[in-house]
C-alpha cells in the first residue's frame, strides 16, 4: 500500500489530532484554571475538536471514506472472484 492510498487517511487523523490538540494547548497557556482541571479543559477540546471536524473536515471525511470503500470494494471482488473460480473447478469437477 503507498502512500497515496494512505493519504486521505493520514490527512484526516492529523486534522482531527488538531482540532483536539490546538485548542486544549490554547485552554492550557491562557487560562489558568485549566491547569489545575486539565480534565475539564480535556472535555471542552474534545467538544470543540468535535464541532471544527463537523464544520470544516467535511472533505477530508469524505476522502477518507470514498478511500476505504474502493479499498473494502476491492477486496471483496477479489475475494469473489476467487470463490467464483472455486465453484467453476467444483462444478468441473462434478460434471467429470
């Protein structure tokens, strides 16, 4: 698998580690209370991160997914296709 079919992927989860990381460090230097309850900070990141990923990551979601049904896609008609070619020799074999 290269790169490029990672790519989409690699994308998205770096934005996502942003959206979180981004304003948690933010939370942590300018407000102080949030040393102190670095779990509360830790939630309101995660909401935020949410709420960036919903409004702005729509892309790169949809990159991502599009990749991994072509992937799933293609492992399962390669998968098919050998059953299929199973059959063919069970059938062969019972005609004999």
């Amino acid at each position: 698998m290269g790169v490029k079919n990672r790519a989409p992927f690699l994308v998205y989860t770096v934005l996502r580690l942003l959206a979180f990381l981004v304003p948690l460090a933010i939370m942590w230097f300018f407000f102080p209370i949030f040393r102190e309850f670095w779990w509360l900070a830790a939630i309101f990141a995660a909401l935020i991160g949410v709420s960036i990923s919903m409004l702005f990551l729509r892309e790169p979601l949809t990159g991502a997914s599009t990749r991994l049904v072509e992937r799933r896609e293609g492992r399962s008609s390669a998968g098919q296709d050998d059953a299929d070619a199973e059959d063919e020799a069970i059938d062969d074999a019972d005609r004999r």
